[in-house]
C-alpha cells in the first residue's frame, strides 16, 4: 500500500479545556483531555481507540467530526476526489462544510441521538435533503435502501424513534450516518448502551456495511475485547496520551505496555484449565488537569521503578508499525492473548 491509501492522518493532535473560576471567569489550570496523538487510517480500514473512560476519546472524535477545534495539531483528510490532502484542523466551519459529508458519526446514546418528533424517513431524507443530494422518487428511493441497509423494514418509516428499542435505534443512526456515502464513520462506543445480546448484531450490521461500502471506521470503545477482532490497527490511550499503537496482531500477541498488559488481563477467559493472571488495576486513572509526574501510569503500575516518577517515557518504535511509550518496554516480557488464555 502506497501513502495515498492513508485517508486520514491525525498528527500530534491536542485538546486543552481552559478551567475558568469567579465572575471574570479567569482562567486558572486546563484539562488537557488529548495530549499528542497521533496515528492513521487508510481507506477501507478500522482503527480502534481504546482507554478508559475520561482518557480523551470522545474529544479525539469530536476534533476529527470538527465539533471541537484542536489547540494544536493536525489532521490530514484524502477527499474522495482525490485532490490534495486537507488539513481539517486549520479550517474554518465554512471550509469544513462540504467536507462533512464524508466524515459521519455515531454515539453511544441512540435515545439521545434522534429527533423524537421525526418520523424514520423524516430523520433519513434531512441530510439528503440539506445536501441537496436528492428529491421526489429518487429521495424516497434513496430513504427505502438506507432503511434496508441496515436491515430494518420499509414499514417502519413512518415510525417515531420512540417505537424502537436500542438496538434498532442504533441501526437508524447508522442508517442515517450513511446517507452521504461517507469515507470515514466515527463510531464513538456504539454498543455500550445496548444489551450484550444486542451489541453483537450492532457490531456485525457496522462489518457488513464497511465490506459492501468500503468505508473506514474509528471506533472508539473502552473494551479492548470489543475491538480486537475486526481492528487492523489499535491505539491505546492513557490520559490523553498514546502509551502503545499497533497492528492488532501485534499488540495482541506481544503488548509492549503495561498498561495494555494489565487491560488484555482483564479480559475473562475462555479456558477451563486456566489459571487466571488477572492483573488489578491500583488505584483511580489520572486526573488530566493534574496527572503524576514522568509517566501518568507509574502510580498504577506494577513494573514502575524510580526513573518512571521522574521521567515521562517518550513514544518510541519498538517493532515495524509499532510504537509503546514505557521505559521499560525492551526489559519486561510482557503477557499477551495466548499467555493470558483471554477470550480474544
Ligand atoms: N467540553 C469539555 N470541557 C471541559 N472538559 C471536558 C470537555 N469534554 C471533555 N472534557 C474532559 O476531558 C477529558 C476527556 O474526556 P472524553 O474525551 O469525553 O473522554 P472519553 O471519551 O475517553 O471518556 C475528561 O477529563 C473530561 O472531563
Ligand atoms: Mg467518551
């Protein structure tokens, strides 16, 4: 694969919130939820990001969606019409706005996420209709294959979301997230608000989708066990830091980060025989206005030494593709999938 296959690349990206107190709303500290991230995904491919909650990745989503504007940072964008990258984080909502169509998202809150006063095919016509992208027949053709898409019934169109459970709900939102044909779907924990049952059928509905439109995903999830199975590329965070990305395979074989050990661990296993290596996360995650010197880890971390309190462990290639901020990542003979027996 040549570079020109990279859809989008996000870049030393960053989001500070400025913390304001008293009635001249001074600004006295910021929360600094992303940090320096960086990573890529090519076309067609999922790239998952996982941490646990308050790490910045909805933020990481919101920033590529536009909603928020990064502090620093960039995200390069390959538009369809194959002209030259875009830097999404220097434009201007007006200069972002016939780029929108190609970027999509869904949340994790599908009650939240739907008008309750539009019918189905009121909630799948608007963006066609505010992109001018169609009327008349071709309108309600393109709303009847949108609802088929995603395996609903065309009878359901004139239903108001309050008639469909989660799960369903969900699947209007994808359907409703593809009307544009878009190059990449943030999908920001889709499943997390749905029953176990029911996240399964969400999880495979988004595959089947990417394989027939050929669309990249970012999906977001605080379950590294959610994600392994259909990332070809996973970035772990920690803080609003990367501590470890790398090709599924890789980091799932041989994690390189305590951190992403002390995660895999805690994924239950399928094995009978197996004895449980369950690594038990000390203590809180970090506060992001005020995280612990060096590495915002090391109170947490069961390898830390002296230096880790010290010294913040820069991001550094370990392996091809892979790169793991941790002092210790040549030293430690990290447990991965098979060693820790876990169920993915
Ligand atoms: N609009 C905001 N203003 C101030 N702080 C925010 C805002 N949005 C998120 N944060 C803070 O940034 C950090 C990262 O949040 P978020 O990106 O939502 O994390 P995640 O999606 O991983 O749970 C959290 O500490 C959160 O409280
Ligand atoms: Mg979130």
């Amino acid at each position: 694969m040549s570079a020109s296959d990279i859809l989008i690349e996000v870049k030393n990206l960053k989001k500070y919130f400025p913390i304001q107190k008293g009635v001249f709303k001074k600004v006295v500290g910021h929360v600094k939820a992303v940090d320096g991230v960086s990573f890529s995904i090519r076309q067609g491919e999922t790239l998952g990001l996982v941490g646990e909650s308050g790490c910045g990745k909805t933020t990481v989503g919101r920033m590529i969606m536009g909603a928020y504007r990064p502090t620093g940072g960039e995200i390069w964008f390959q538009t369809p019409d194959g002209g030259p990258r875009l830097n999404l984080a220097e434009m201007t909502p007006a200069q972002m706005r016939p780029i929108r169509p190609h970027i999509q998202m869904i949340f994790q809150d599908p009650f939240a996420s739907l008008n309750p006063r539009m019918t189905v095919r009121e909630i799948l016509a608007e963006p066609l209709i505010v992109n001018k992208v169609a009327k008349g027949a071709a309108l309600e053709g393109r709303v009847r294959e949108l609802i088929e898409l995603v395996g609903l019934k065309v009878q359901y169109l004139t239903r108001y979301p309050h008639a469909f459970s989660g799960g369903q709900r969900q699947r209007i939102c994808v359907a409703r997230a593809m009307a544009l044909y878009p190059r990449l779907l943030v999908a920001d924990e889709p499943t997390s608000a749905l029953d176990v049952s029911v996240q399964a059928q969400i999880v495979n509905l988004a595959l089947e989708i990417q394989n027939k439109m050929g669309l990249a995903y970012l999906f977001i999830s605080h379950d590294l066990g959610l994600v392994r199975h259909f990332s070809q590329k996973i970035v772990l965070m920690y803080v609003g830091k990367v501590v470890e990305y790398a090709p599924a395979a890789n980091l799932f074989g041989k994690p390189r980060h305590p951190y992403t050990e002390a995660l895999m661990s805690n994924v239950p296993s399928v094995r009978s025989d197996f004895v449980s290596h369950k690594i038990i996360l000390k203590g809180e995650t970090a506060d992001p206005i005020n995280p612990p010197p060096g590495c915002a880890f090391h109170p947490r971390c069961v390898y830390a030494q002296d230096v880790c309190s010290r010294e913040e462990p820069l991001l550094r290639e370990i392996g091809p593709d892979h790169v793991v901020a941790c002092h210790f990542s040549e030293a430690l003979d990290l447990n991965g999938c098979d060693a820790l027996g876990c169920a993915i």
